[in-house]
C-alpha cells in the first residue's frame, strides 16, 4: 500500500482533482497524508496543490515561505518538491494544507450563543 501513495505519503480521494488550471500548471486534489503516522493510522485529510511551473509554485508560496504560523491557529502547511532523477525533466512542486477540523462559521456561531 505503502508504495502505491503519491511521493510517499498521499493518498487520492478521488480520481479526478478539485481543481485545475493549466495556465499555473496546477492540479489541486482532495487526498490523505500519511506522514509520520502510525501504520494503522487513517492520515490526515489535506488539500493537495500540485504545480508543475516552478514560478507558480513560487508565487502561491510567496506569502507564508518565511512566516512562522501557530499550529494551534491555523491548518499547518507544508511545502516540498520533487525533483525528480538528473536528466528526467520531470518536476513536481506540492502544497500540503492541513484540512480545518472546525469552520470559521462554526467558530463565529459559537461565540455568538455565549
């Protein structure tokens, strides 16, 4: 199973992607990670943007490259490529983000009632 997941760690919950647009080189999925998690572990659920152009990847990563976000927060986000071996051309540069256990609109609600 292991070896069937995307870089390693996702999983597609569909076959199709969420979103696309080929102008960025940019295919978003709906999928699993499975990083650092226990092997009966169900994953996380992520929003997986895949950019095959580099500056695409390079401006939607722009704002939160540098910046220390809480987890406690905000979803975490991970960036990281794949290279891909010397000579191939093949390059795949993904963000991960962390799907929100709780919408702002539950949070608004909430506070609302108190």
């Amino acid at each position: 199973k292991h070896s069937l997941r995307f870089l390693g760690r996702f999983e597609f919950l569909s076959d199709s992607p969420l979103e696309e647009d080929s102008s960025l080189g940019l295919q978003a999925f709906d999928a699993l990670d499975f990083a650092n998690t226990e092997e009966n572990d169900e994953g996380r659920r992520v929003i997986l943007k895949c950019y095959s152009m580099a500056d695409s990847f390079h401006r939607a990563i722009a704002n939160v490259r540098d910046i220390l976000l809480d987890p406690l927060y905000v979803e975490e986000i991970q960036l990281f490529g794949d290279i891909g071996e010397a000579g191939e051309g093949h390059r795949q540069l993904c963000i991960a983000i962390e799907c929100p256990q709780i919408s702002l609109e539950r949070v608004v609600d909430a506070m609302a009632k108190k």
